[in-house]
C-alpha cells in the first residue's frame, strides 16, 4: 500500500485485494509477522518534514492456517482451512487472507522515517 494513502484505505472497503496484481501467494491480502518487513512497504505522507511514514496494524483473522510454499496460483487455502502462510524472504513470513472479512486496519501509526 506504499502508493496508496491508508485514509482511503480504512474509509473505503479496508483492505480490498481486488485492486491488487496476484502475489507470492495469489491474489489476496498479505500480512507480514514482523513490521520489519513491512516498512519497506509503508506509505510516506508527501511533503512531511520531518519525513513521516505510516502503515497500519491490523487485525487478521487466520483461522486455521495452509501452511504453504509460494505459488502465485493460489485462489483459496486448502479445504478445512481459512489462510495462507509462508516465507516472503529468506527471513519474513506473511499471512494470507483470500476473503475481505478476514481482516481490517485496526490501528493506524504515524512515525519519523
């Protein structure tokens, strides 16, 4: 969501995976374990000085998780099983939702980039 200001975001459909490319896992909504990860997706407010970024932290409901290795064909979790979970890198595991309903912007944080 680098690109995208998250007020659209929480004031729209929250995170809507629609208006996405398929990913390392298909086409869903990624979360990263570690917020490490996912500053290097973060949203930089334009213009701010001191530079601000902003991401969120969200709210996701895993169920029970498919443990698998990437394929960007993925639609759905295996049967009896509600996300997706696998390495990203090396280092970084996401999670992945294929429904909208699994997950919303609970809490959206402003720092010094």
């Amino acid at each position: 969501t680098r690109g995208t200001a998250p007020y659209m975001i929480y004031e729209s459909e929250g995170f809507d995976f629609r208006y996405s490319d398929s990913g390392m896992f298909g086409r869903g909504a990624y979360f990263a374990y570690d917020a490490q990860y996912s500053y290097g997706y973060r949203y930089q407010i334009p213009g701010s000085s001191p530079p601000l970024g902003q991401m969120f932290l969200a709210r996701v409901l895993a169920g029970k998780i498919d443990e698998r290795s990437p394929d960007s064909s993925i639609r759905h979790p295996k049967s009896g099983c509600h996300s997706v979970s696998g390495m990203v890198t090396s280092t970084n595991k996401a999670i992945i939702v294929y429904e909208q309903t699994r997950a919303y912007p609970a809490y959206l944080i402003t720092f010094l980039v």
